[in-house]
C-alpha cells in the first residue's frame, strides 16, 4: 500500500501551463488600477489557504517543511536591521494548517531553514545590520540564540541559509556600496556555530562582484551584486543567490574555483524566492507577505526540477505579484499565479 502524504487531501486539476500567458501583455494599465481582490490561479492550476491570517502576527515570508509540519516565520513588519525592538513569530503548522507552536525570537526573520545533519531549524534575523541566528530544536520548541563574532565584512546582514556538502552558506545582504556603486565585501559566508561561547564564525566564500557567464548570451562579464537575498539549492547542487535589486539570479558551484553563471530576468522582474519541483505531484505552499496569507498551489502534474520563483509587481506595463514558472534558459518568469498582494517566502513539498 502506498503511503499517504499529510497533504494528500489538497485537490488537483488537469495541467495546463502551456497555456499560461503574460496576461499583463493583453490587459491596459487600467485594469490594475485597485488593489488584486483575491489570487487567480492559470488554467490547469488550483489557489487554496493554507493558513489564513494569525492574531497578533503579520507578514509571513519564509517557509521550512519539517515532516508533516510547516513552520512559517512572521517578520511583523519589523525594522530589517533589528532595530526599535523588532520581534518575529516562528510557527509551528500541522499539515491542515493548524498552528501546533508559536515561537517568539528577537530580531526581524528573513531566513528560515532546516539543517539536514542535526534536524536543528536555523532562523536568521536582521538582513540590514545586527544579524543574529536562533537555532530551534524542532521537537521540542528549545531555542538558544547565537551572536555573530564579528561585524560583517559587507556592512550588512545576512538574509538567507543553505545547506550543501557539509557546510552552512549565508547571503550576505545589504552590502555597503563604494563611491561608484560597487559592492564592497562577500555576497556569501559561510557559517560555523561556536557552541561554547554561542557565536556564529564566518568566511568570505563569493566575492560581490564576481566574473560570470550570461546564461542567454554566453558572454562572461564583471558583476555587482548590490542586493543578495534569497538562496536554494538547486537540482544539480548549485547554490542559486537572487540578487534581487538587480533583477538576475546566480548560479555558484560551492568550491574554490567555482564557475558562476548569470540569468538575467526578462523584463522588469524581480523576484524573493525560487524553488524546485522535485516531484511530480506535490504542493507549492506561497507566503504572500501583504494579505498575512500562505497558499497551496496544485496541479495534477509538476514538471519535475522546475523551477518556481514569487515575483514582484511590474509597474510597466502595469501587472500585479504573481508566482510563475522560470525559464532557466531565458529568464522569463510565466505566470502560475496572479493577484497576489506580495508574495515571498515558498517550499515545495512532494508526495
């Protein structure tokens, strides 16, 4: 007998995601004038609440998947550099969205992400300035608070986590810039935790403005990425960094003489997170920050390793949030997903 997935009761329709066009393209500025009223999924695709909005918390942005257990981060519009006492939520889902535990750490979360080797939650706050890291105990609700050694070599903070081959990568955001607008310092540490003393050691791994191939063009050129934010791990076990401000995503072999590639995004596209399809049937969970909401997006079908990624409003022509599908050729982002108020943090969890 097959063994059934907690999210198994989600329902699915048929696929049709040949269909999906850039709808923005054939409706006038107009028709987006008020604010979306409610999600519109693309043919072939269904839009559920996960989990509506919570008392006392707002703006859910990242998401770890843990089991059966969804665990979201709530930020509560709190300053990004920690500052005028900022405090977040992590919660605790079942797999019916019912909240299990809530959690309060000090600081505004932008990182959330399970650690595969001890099965410790790492939350990262404060990606302006003043970063710090909680690591949670997901069993049993413990949490102990790291402090970083040393400022960061960038000015900034750090923004988000992943794990691959033994070690514990951070994006370095917010980067000061020099006077001609270049980035100062590592777009990526990696982190070592010091237990003894609880702080958190970090080494300069990706330069802010590596050398890189043009995924399109095949051309090799000088980055500047002013805007590091959120990674994963992609199918083949790159590291993929959104430089987010800059409207392109890159693409890092994690060892010393890594090649790096670039995908710019077509258009005015900018994107938070990406993530995989690493099953063909499973459920997108969406963190839309602006209507204190996370969704479930089903199909019958998901083509496997695609890749999936929130993107922001376009101002020209005029189109709001929406999640899509990314063309790791082209970077076109195509739509999966529109009216969203402002959607963030996401996970894919297959069955």
């Amino acid at each position: 007998m097959a063994t059934r997935s907690p999210f198994d009761p989600f329902i699915f329709h048929r696929s049709a995601l040949a269909s999906c066009l850039p709808l923005a393209l054939l409706l006038p500025a107009a028709a987006f004038a008020a604010p979306p009223p409610a999600p519109v999924p693309s043919p072939g695709f269904t839009i559920t609440t996960f989990a509506g909005p919570l008392a006392g918390s707002t703006a859910p942005d990242s998401i770890a998947v843990v089991g059966s257990s969804v665990w979201v981060a709530y930020g509560n519009n709190g300053n990004p550099d920690g500052t005028n006492g900022a405090k977040s939520q992590i919660v605790e889902y079942s797999s019916a969205g019912k909240v299990k535990r809530n959690l309060t750490v000090t600081g505004h979360n932008d990182g959330l992400r399970l650690e595969p080797t001890t099965h410790q939650l790492w939350a990262l706050q404060n990606e302006d300035a003043n970063p710090n890291l909680v690591v949670i105990d997901p069993t049993t609700g413990v949490t102990v608070r790291y402090t970083f050694a040393d400022k960061p070599p960038h000015g900034g903070g750090y923004d988000d986590i992943v794990f691959g081959k033994g070690a514990a990568l951070l994006s370095a955001s917010h980067p000061t810039l020099d006077g001609k607008g270049n980035s100062i310092g590592p777009s990526i540490v990696s982190a070592v935790l010091v237990a003894a003393n609880h702080t958190v050691v970090v080494t300069p791994v990706l330069s802010g403005t590596p050398l890189a191939l043009n995924i399109p063009f095949g051309t090799v050129s000088r980055l500047n990425l002013t805007d590091p934010d959120s990674m994963i791990l992609t199918p083949t076990g790159e590291v993929l960094l959104d430089d987010q401000g800059d409207g392109q995503l890159v693409f890092v072999v994690p060892s010393p003489n890594a090649n790096l590639r670039v995908l710019p995004l077509l258009g005015t596209v900018q994107v938070d997170d990406t993530v995989f399809a690493t099953s063909r049937h499973g459920v997108l969970l969406v963190a839309d920050r602006g209507a204190n909401t996370i969704y479930a997006v089903t199909t019958p079908v998901w083509p496997l390793d695609a890749a999936y990624s929130a993107a922001a409003a376009v101002t020209t022509p005029a189109f709001p949030a929406y999640v899509g599908q990314l063309d790791l050729t082209s970077g076109a982002v195509v739509p999966v997903v529109t009216n969203l108020n402002s959607p963030h943090g996401m996970a894919f969890v297959g069955f």
